[in-house]
C-alpha cells in the first residue's frame, strides 16, 4: 500500500465530522432541556403511557366510528381519568394521610415492633426485631418512604401537563405514528419490534401491575376485615403497594400484621390473618399475575425489583410504573442497537485467528 493511499484512508470525510458536530449540538442541547424541565418528566412518561394504552381505541373512535380527533381524544381522557386516576389518587390520599404521622414520628414504628419482639422473645426465644435491627430498618424506609410521598405530591401537581400532552398525542395519533416511523434510525423491521415490545410492556406495567395490585389489595381488605385488623383499609393499600415487589411482595405485610394480632389482639384473629394472607392472598398473586401479566409481557423479577427502586428514585410513588418500563426499554433498545451496529461477521478475515 503506498503511502498516500494509506493518507486517503487515514482522513475522516467531512461529512462524518458534520455529523459527529451535529449530534454533539443535539445532545448538548437536549441535556439542556432535560435539565430544565426535569421536574415534568414524570408527566411526559406518564402521558406516553396512557397514549400507548389509549391509541387503539382512539383509533377505533376516529376511524370507525368517524368521531372528530379532538372528541375522541377528550372522551378518551375523561375515560381514563375516572378509571385510572380517580382510584389511585384516592388510594394515594388515604395512605399519605395515614402514613404521614408515622413517617413524621418514627418512634410509633418501633414501639409496635418492640411488642412483637417482647412477644416473640418470652415466648419463642426469637430476637429478630430488637431496637438495634429495627433502628437500621426505619432507618432506611422513612426516608424512602418521604421520597416516595414527595414524588407523588409532584406527580399530582404535573397531571395537568401529563393531559395536555397526552391530548396532542391522541389527538394527532396518525402523525405521531408517521413521524415514529420515519424518524427512527432503525431499519423498518426493528421499528416495528421496538413498537410491539414497547406496547407490551406498557400494557403489562401500567395495566398488569396495578391490576395485580389492587386485586391483592382487595382481598387483603376483606381478610384484615374479617379478622379484625383495626387499620384494615390501610393494611389493604399497603398490601397492594407490597404487591409490586418481587419475591416478598404481600407477604411483607400480612405475616408482621399476623403476629401483631397474634400477640396483642386473639390467637385465632392472628392465624386468621396468616392463613388468609398465605392461602387467599398468595393464591390470588399467582393466579393474578398468570392471567394477567404472563400474558402481556414476561418481565424478569429482578427488571422489576430493579425498576421499582429506580422509578420510586426518580419519580415517587408513580415510578412503579415507570420504573420497570423504563429499565425493560433500555434493554430493547439494547438489542435493537446490537442487531443495526453491533454484529461481528465470525467468518471475516479479521477474526479468524
């Protein structure tokens, strides 16, 4: 080879310097933006979400039915605000203004867990729940627990932007599609996959989870009912919160809840609770998530346990969602990348050794 054939490889083009310059300036801009508008990220995740459970029946209304865009997208809304907001925003209140006190005074925490440890030490000789354990537990669930709050009350305040959004989106679903389609630069076989596996996700998280949830949450209300649980509608939101978790889930409420009844309230309130919560509960979390959300999406537990903590992070209590679904994108997006860019040819010379 001589040397200024190997100079004319050696030289970038210039259109890959424009190129590399422009993707800079959009990152550097869009980090920009990202910065500033932090704070409705929550809304715009949340407005997506619901345009991708929303776009077929929207969709059915405009095509079909031949509705106006504009009606369709606000009955849409108003639909999806009655089903979907009105119950979990009630859920919220009632959890945040039972909640708040203890988070506010940690100390009622520890005296209920110091009674159990009492009891379970006079008479099984079981140290689990002393004051140095509890203190690292409370130690690191109040503040979690504060930021989740915190993030809820922000979601709260971002609804309004997250509905304007998602009007644009369902109002203009046909274009949001075409430009989906022709600004993505993916080939159209992998555009279509990331759409589908998108959408499966979506249904599985903002449908399947809380789904799950609030049907564990309902029996755990009727059961806490039955056996007399002072604080049964609490304990029923609580289980439904639990639910999300993968491995534990309800169980992190129902079997301290048994012991406490056991212990302070009647021994058959007590195994009431237990075997409400290990036959019924438990039973209705298997059933629930085959019939649900196995079929939807399988998601791996530990994409979900990691999802959880990530969302509730970013933001708060509605990070549940968004969690899950944003670590599973991140991973379809992974692969998509993997199958443009990112295949080794075994049978190149190069890598043959």
């Amino acid at each position: 080879m001589s040397y200024k054939n190997h100079i004319s490889k050696s030289i970038i083009h210039p259109n890959i310097i424009r190129q590399i310059f422009f993707l800079s300036l959009l990152l550097f801009l869009g980090l920009i933006i990202v910065m500033e508008l932090y704070y409705l990220v929550s809304a715009f995740f949340g407005a997506v979400t619901l345009y991708v459970i929303l776009m077929y029946p929207v969709k059915y209304l405009v095509i079909i039915k031949k509705w106006k865009p504009a009606l369709a997208a606000i009955t849409l809304m108003l639909v999806s605000f009655i089903v979907m907001i009105i119950p979990l925003a009630y859920m919220g209140s009632v959890a945040i203004d039972k909640i708040t006190p203890i988070i506010n005074n940690p100390s009622i925490i520890n005296d209920v867990f110091s009674k159990i440890n009492g009891f379970l030490l006079s008479s099984y000789n079981i140290d689990i729940l002393n004051e140095t354990n509890v203190t690292k537990v409370t130690g690191q669930l109040v503040p979690f627990a504060q930021k989740t709050l915190g993030g809820t009350f922000s979601a709260l305040g971002n609804m309004v932007i997250m509905y304007l959004v998602l009007y644009f989106l369902l109002a203009n679903t046909r274009e949001v599609e075409k430009w989906l389609r022709q600004s993505v630069p993916f080939k159209s076989a992998n555009v279509k996959s990331i759409i589908k596996d998108i959408r499966g996700l979506v249904y599985s998280n903002a449908l399947g989870i809380p789904i799950v949830a609030v049907v564990q949450g309902f029996c755990g209300f009727i059961g806490y009912w039955i056996f007399g649980v002072e604080e049964f509608i609490l304990m029923g939101i609580l289980t439904a919160i639990s639910s999300v978790i993968p491995i534990i889930g309800s169980l992190a409420i129902y079997l301290p809840l048994a012991i406490y009844q056991y212990a302070f309230v009647g021994t058959w309130q007590g195994v009431g609770v237990a075997l409400w919560g290990f036959i019924v509960i438990g039973s209705v979390d298997n059933i629930a998530r085959f019939v649900v959300q196995k079929q939807l999406a399988d998601i791996h537990p530990l994409v979900t346990l990691l999802g959880v903590m990530l969302g509730i992070s970013l933001f708060g209590f509605i990070g549940v969602i968004f969690g899950p679904l944003l670590i599973s994108v991140f991973f379809i997006l992974f692969k998509i990348y993997v199958d443009e860019f990112g295949k080794v040819d075994a049978n190149h010379p190069d890598n043959i050794s």
